[in-house]
C-alpha cells in the first residue's frame, strides 16, 4: 500500500486538480498510462545507459524490462529514461573525459522530472561512477544494478581475457609466431555474449564497489550478464527501490563514510 503519511515528490506534478497537474498527466497518458497509475503511488526513473556504441550496455534495454516488473510488483510506477552512455572500447580520446558531463546530465534528468526513487543501469566502468556521482547530488533512494560481465572468451579450448589477451596476440602477430586468420578468430571468440569485461578490470571493479558500498544487491558483481539470476536481480531492485521510497531511506543514508570505507578495503 502506498505510504500516505508523507506526499512523494511526484506529488508535485501529478497530485490535483489544477492546470499544471492536468498536463503532467495527459501528456503522460499519451503512452497508455491509465488514471489510477497517478494515484499517489511511488513513481521509479529507471536511469538507463543503454547503447549500440557502448558493448558493455547493449543489453541494458532487456534489464530494464525486467526493474520494470519489481517495480510494478511492488506498486510503483517506472518510467525509463536515456542518459549519455560511455563507452572505453570506442569513444575517443577516452570515456574519462566525459564522466563529469554524464554525471550532470544524471543529475539534472532525475531532479528536473517527477521521480521518487531512481535505478540506475551501468555497465561500462565509466557509467558507474558518473550515475552514482550524479544521483547522490539529488539525494533521492537509489540502487545502482549493473549488467554483468560478459561469458570468458574461448580461442582453441582456452579462456581468453577480454582487453588482456589482445596484447598478447597483437605482439605475437608482429613476431610471426601468430597468423593473422588465428589472429581474427581470437577477435571473434573474446567477446561471445552480452556483458562487460569479464576479467577484473575498471568494469567489474566498479560493480564490486557498488556492492561493497550497499548501493546495490548482492551478487551484483558476479552474476553473468546473460545469467537468468541477473534478471531476478534486476528484478528484486525494482521491489527494493519502492520500499526504500515508502520508508524514504536516500542515497545519503547509504554513502556513509563507513561504507566507503568498507568499499576501500575491497578494493585493496
């Protein structure tokens, strides 16, 4: 049941009778929102990375469905929104040089629209960071859900690391000890399903820390991409941000100075 103690921010825009309540939600009915769907009810942003140009999030699209779904469960509201997706293997000159910029378009995307609590979905190393710097700074409950590393690649029986092996056999070509058709049979066995990195680079560094920080579920590090336990995942953080909503537990209650401190020693 919705908690009518307090008015959710939501309220703000879609609660009343008035002119401004009235477009808020007629414009929001012309996706097929029914009435009752604006009832008081927690509205979830499901703050999506998705993108074609970052491989590490090309699956994000199908996660979402599945936040949705928790979310719904638990008598909420989701609504998907786009923010700038970077990813390392193709942006230019790096994806570090644009991490600030995501984080304010985070930011001003969750505090500019009628959401009471955010999920927010990475992937690739820099997404992380940046959603999580952006989120904190408008203080709403927050679980970051990531996608999940990618199955180990495969070249001739063999497990392959994704962005360590390729140095090995590029140095190997140039000695002749590697023919170039072995070369691009390794390119196309390394990265054999959805995910990002699956060897323990920035990507899975950064979900860990997700974790450790208990912003995310548990497991969130670990799971495959294309693991049916990453949708249960995904799943049961679209039940979980609704009840940090009801209880307005904030991201601010979460990123203690313990819990970096826990998130340092993982890392070390």
């Amino acid at each position: 049941m919705t908690d009518t103690k307090r008015k959710l921010r939501s309220e703000a825009w879609f609660g009343g009778e008035g002119k401004n309540a009235f477009m808020h939600r007629s414009w929001m009915k012309n996706q097929g929102i029914p009435a009752d769907a604006f009832d008081g009810r927690p509205v979830i942003g499901i703050c999506n990375t998705w993108s074609e140009l970052t491989p590490c999030n090309a699956h994000l699209r199908a996660l979402a469905d599945h936040v949705k779904r928790g979310v719904y469960e638990a008598g909420g509201l989701p609504l998907e929104f786009p923010v700038m997706s970077l990813g390392e293997s193709n942006m230019r000159p790096t994806a570090m040089l644009f991490r600030n910029l995501v984080s304010m378009d985070v930011e001003e995307s969750i505090r500019g629209n009628p959401i009471d609590g955010v999920i927010l979905l990475v992937g690739c190393d820099k997404t992380t960071p940046a959603l999580l710097m952006g989120a904190a700074s408008c203080n709403l409950p927050t679980i970051a859900v990531s996608g999940g590393p990618m199955l180990n690649g495969k070249f001739r029986g063999q497990d392959i690391g994704s962005g360590t092996h390729v140095w090995k056999f590029a140095e190997e070509v140039k000695a002749g000890r590697m023919p170039v058709a072995d070369f691009l049979a390794a390119e196309q066995g390394q990265s054999r399903s959805a995910g990002s990195c699956m060897t323990m680079g920035t990507a899975s560094t950064m979900a860990s820390m997700v974790e450790a920080l208990g912003i995310g579920m548990p497991d969130n590090a670990a799971i495959p991409a294309v693991d049916s336990r990453r949708g249960v995942l995904a799943q049961m953080a679209g039940r979980q941000i609704v009840d940090l909503v009801r209880r307005d537990v904030t991201i601010a209650e979460i990123l203690t100075r313990q819990a970096f401190e826990n998130a340092i020693r993982v890392n070390g």
